[in-house]
C-alpha cells in the first residue's frame, strides 16, 4: 500500500510555495521509496518509453475486475521514483475497474505537474501510465 493516499499528497503540495520546492518533494518521495529487490529488475518489469530506467512489477489479490493490484517499483532517478510513488499514492491499493475509471490526467493535474516536466519526463510518466492500466486491463 502506499505511504500516503493521494488526496493527502495534493494537500502537502499545496504547502509549498513555488515548483522548485514541490519537484524537491517529488525528490524526497522517490528517497523514502522502499527497497525494490534487484530480482525484480528484468526485461518483464522494465517499462519502455522512459529516459531514465524504470521497473514496476505488480502483486494481484482476487480475480476479474475486483482484483485488488497493488505495484511496486523502481528507478535510477530519485525524480522518477518520486514519481512512482506519486502514482502509488493514486492506484495501488485499489481495483482494476477502480484504476481503470480513474481519470489519472485529471488527477494529477490537481498537483499541476505535467506543466512542470520536461517532456521526456512526462513522455516517462505517461509510460508508467499506461503499464499499470495494462496490469489492469489483463484482470476485466
């Protein structure tokens, strides 16, 4: 399960005044992430479409579109797991219907971010994205 949910995460945003202290705490999420464990990095759990290298592995509980998908990952940026946890924050813990009802863009546009990353960066997150809808799509 995540560290915190996602409504609580848009609340710390919003602490903060300007986007260099926000992209520092995307920063602290991705140092506070858990140990991903080296096992889990292979070709199966790399995510494509990323600048930097990103893998995130899934753990189902239950079948068809109540399955509970809870994700786990990693990176070689601290940006990019901050982003991570950023999305764990959003869909892990919940359903494959849940995660697949959400409108992710809109979500996290309550923290306004993909105005403040470069495009690699969004092209990165938009891949991560879109891996766990896929982990997500294989359960309805």
């Amino acid at each position: 399960m995540p560290a915190q949910d996602f409504d609580e995460l848009v609340e710390n945003f919003e602490l903060f005044d300007d986007w260099e202290e926000r992209y520092r705490y995307v920063i602290d999420l991705g140092k506070q992430m858990p140990e991903f464990p080296e096992a889990l990095k292979t070709d199966s759990t790399l995510v494509e479409g990323c600048v930097s290298r990103v893998w995130l592995n899934e753990k189902i509980s239950g079948d068809g579109p109540s399955a509970v998908i809870e994700f786990s990952g990693d990176s070689d940026a601290f940006i990019v797991k901050g982003l991570i946890s950023v999305l764990q924050s959003l869909l892990s813990g919940k359903t494959a219907r849940d995660i697949l009802d959400t409108d992710i863009q809109q979500q996290l546009s309550r923290i306004d971010l993909s105005a403040h990353l470069s495009p690699q960066r969004s092209n990165g997150l938009n891949a991560m994205v879109e891996r766990i809808k896929g982990f997500a799509e294989t359960r309805v």
